[in-house]
C-alpha cells in the first residue's frame, strides 16, 4: 500500500500553467509525509481560475519556477507509483516539463477516477469527480487546494483497496480491460457522419463516460479530433450542459488572456464551473496530450514552439513565409503590380535597401544574448511597462467610441495582448531577447501607422502617444543592455 498522490492548480485553462503542487506519500497504508509549494507559472492569472482556487497572481512572486522545481518533484515522484484523479494532474506536469524542454518524469502513474469507478458500481458511469467521489465516501476536505486534493484522491484510492482487496499494484492490471462488460450493457455505440447530433463514445474505451464539447478553431480537424476522442469512449456533444465533463478549447482562444473573447461555450461552462459541476477546460494541446495518454499508439502533436537554436536562419524562414503568405492573400493584379514595382528597382534602391536591412541585422546581432534568469529580470521589468499600456485601455472600456477610434483601441489591445504572450515566452526562455525586440519594434510600427490614420480625438492620440512611450522604453533598455 505505498504511493505517492499528486494534485495542481493552475493559472489558467492551459494546463502547463501550473501555479501549486500538492504531494502526499502513503506507506502501509498512512500518510507519512506530505510537500506542497506555490509555483510561478510564467503565465498570466486567468480571473475564472482565481475564483476556483484564490491563488493571484500576487501570491506566487517570489515562488519557485517549475523548472526550478523539477529536481524536488523528480526527486519525490520518480520510478514511484503516482495516483492522479482524472488525467488532468498527469498531463500538467508532462505539459508544464514541455514547456521548459524538460524531459517527462517517468513515474507509474496511476488514475484514482477508474479505481472508483470500477470499486463502486454507482460510480461508474456518472458523479466521479473529487468532490463527489469524496462526498459518497464521507471524505472531508478543502476543494481545489492541491495537497488537499491530494489527500483526498489518496483516501479514495485506500478506501478501494480495503473494498475490493485489491493492492495498489493489481491496478495496473485490472484498469486497461475494466469497463468492456459493464459498459456494453448499459451503453449503446452509436456512431454519425457528421457532428450535428454528436457522437457516442466507445463504450470499451479508457475514457467513457465523459461528454466533451470543442469550441474554437483547432489544428486538428474537428472530425479527426471527435473521431479520436470517441474512439477512447467520450460522448461527443455540441453543446454545453450540465452533463458536459470536458470542454476542449481551440488555442486561438487559449492565446487571449485574461478572459478576453471567450467563446458562448466556454463561458457557459465557467457559469457552471461555478454551480458545482466538475466540468474540465483544456486547450487543444491538453487534449493531444490526454488522447497520447490514453493510448500510445497515435502519437498527435503539434507545431513545435520556437527554438532558441539557429534563430537567424529562423527568423529569415519565418518572414519569408509570412511574404509569401501576404503575397497569396493579394488578388492577381495587386501582385502582379507588386511584382513588377519589385522588378524595376533601380540598383541604387535595392543597394539602399540592402543596406537598410544589413544595419537592422547588425542591431538584432548587438542586442545581449541573456540566460534564463537573465530573460526573467528582464521580463519582470517589461511587465511593469506592459501594465500601464493596461492602465491606458481600461480608460476606454466603458467609451463610446466611432468606428476609426474603436479600430486603433482594438490595435492597441492587439498589440498589448501579443507583446503580452511573448512575454511568456522570453520567460520561459522559448525566444531570446533579440526576439522579443523585433516584436515590440513591429508593435510599435503599427502603432504608429493606425493612430497616424485613424485617430482623431485628442484622448486616443495622446493613449497612444502613452503607450508607444513604454513600447519605446522597452526597446531603449533592449539596445542599452
């Protein structure tokens, strides 16, 4: 009866996030030692997740990165078996080690969802969330604190063993074939061709009984993704309800932060996230990697994210496809226009040209080439610049504004909210500071070109002459490091 028992919270619906771990370790039965630590998610605070676990954005400075915590929770959860309840735990300490290009903890991890399901017949097909399981077994304890939580998913998986009899390591055994007869009887596998009226799960696979609903655009095609997802047994849905148990969220929306445009789906399941149904939210690459999880067998991933290695030649590639995507979006005769002012420069143009593009180089190839920690001081100023281009907007929240001063509010946010994403990934250390210069510099140049065209007012230009300042503070410390 030794194990170990993991829970996390997180900042946001992406659950790389991580922002707390909690840990207990059961000998012969007991809870002999329990570790839990705030973490520094690298990310930002999303208001839904404040309400569920009260954790700000406040309370982790100071607190350990997940990379500087990586040797303790390896330490703890190595070659060891791990109970997580659901897959979610599980899969947010494997994203979070992506996300700082660590390699995953091989722990024997061990879901105390299908040892409840398959000890108490009432449970197994509806009500396993934490809470409720913890209810039915008159488990006492504080919801959505991690080592909490963590206790709780340890008692569950005790009080199963004094049920069935069953040791910890029989698990293993007994799980990957436990729902075949069961669920054949009390569920029918219909299948559709289309999404219009969704999809049954299979009802031998590892996760049914869950109902999960896609909002916003994925990477994955949507058929291909529903297809997987009731392959592994989830009831496919196209809308919210209270029988909904994930909700798998496109990353286009995941990249907006701080709740801005979430989708009528999304919404609605933090509506009843808050009544008490024990909905999960993840991003695209959650779900890849609980579908991975689940069955080794299809392999999905994603675009990689940026690579530090070979960033010239990167950033060469990178604009380069982003001309050719430019000249794909024009209509024949703008590019055949195009193409010929291109061909009749004059040897003096393209020499300038030339030389314009050689002195940009040379400015990227001066600016500091910082390590990790480095890019965390740096970030931790930029964000201070970053808040009071927030300050700015947040006069405009309540405006009325005419169709032109919305468009260049609507830059700004723009460009606040990407320089924001990036942001994270200097700190993560997934782009160099030359990287995130070229960010601000394009930020700042179409800063410059919609207030130059579109703002009229007094109050628009003089929140962009504001914000264009603290752009510009940011690139003057850049050059000046």
């Amino acid at each position: 009866m030794d194990f170990i028992a993991i829970d996390v919270e997180t900042a946001n619906a992406d659950y790389s996030s991580i922002c707390q771990i909690g840990i207990v370790e059961v000998q012969n039965g007991e809870i002999v030692d329990q570790w839990s630590t705030l973490v520094n998610p690298d990310a930002y605070f999303d208001p839904f997740n404040i309400s569920i676990h009260g954790i700000k954005e406040r309370d982790v400075e100071g607190a350990p990165t997940f990379d500087a915590l990586y040797p303790e929770l390896k330490n703890r959860i190595s070659e060891r078996i791990t109970i997580h309840h659901s897959p979610f735990d599980k899969i947010a300490v494997n994203r979070a080690c992506a996300e700082y290009d660590l390699k995953n903890i091989e722990a024997y991890w061990l879901d105390s969802v299908k040892i409840a399901r398959n000890s108490w017949e009432n449970l197994a097909n509806k009500g396993y969330g934490l809470a409720s399981i913890a209810q039915y077994l008159d488990i006492d304890f504080e919801h959505h604190d991690a080592l909490e939580d963590a206790k709780a998913a340890a008692q569950i998986v005790l009080r199963a063993i004094d049920k069935t009899g069953y040791t910890v390591e029989d698990w293993f055994d007994i799980i990957p074939n436990s729902f075949s007869e069961s669920n054949r009887q009390s569920t029918r596998w219909k299948r559709f061709e289309g999404l219009g009226k969704g999809i049954d799960g299979n009802p031998d696979g590892p996760l049914s009984g869950e109902s999960l609903v896609f909002t916003g655009a994925l990477f994955l095609p949507r058929k291909k993704a529903a297809k997987i997802a009731s392959d592994l047994g989830c009831d496919i849905k196209t809308s919210v309800s209270k029988k909904t148990t994930l909700l798998v969220v496109g990353d286009q929306d995941m990249s907006l932060l701080a709740g801005y445009q979430k989708s009528s789906k999304h919404r609605k399941a933090e509506k009843l996230i808050g009544m008490g149904i024990p909905i999960k939210i993840l991003s695209e690459k959650d779900f890849i990697e609980m579908c991975n999880n689940e069955s080794a067998d299809l392999q999905l991933t994603l675009p990689k994210p940026k690579n530090n290695d070979n960033q010239n030649n990167r950033i060469e590639e990178s604009n380069s496809v982003t001309f050719e995507n430019d000249l794909q979006d024009l209509d024949s005769n703008r590019f055949e226009k195009l193409k010929n002012l291109l061909e009749n420069l004059t040897d003096e143009q393209k020499a300038a040209i030339e030389k314009s593009n050689q002195k940009y180089q040379n400015i990227l190839d001066s600016i500091k080439k910082c390590t990790h920690a480095e890019k965390r001081e740096f970030a931790k100023d930029f964000r201070l610049h970053i808040e009071k281009i927030s300050q700015q907007l947040e006069r405009f929240e309540n405006e009325t504004l005419d169709e032109d001063e919305a468009y260049v509010i609507d830059t700004l946010e723009m460009e606040r909210n990407e320089i924001q994403i990036e942001l994270f990934e200097l700190m993560k250390n997934k782009i160099s500071l030359s990287d995130f210069f070229e960010v601000i510099k394009v930020s700042i140049e179409a800063i410059e070109s919609d207030i130059e065209e579109y703002a009229k007012s007094i109050s628009i230009k003089n929140c962009g002459a504001q914000v264009l300042k603290e752009l510009k503070i940011i690139e003057s410390k850049i050059l000046k490091a």
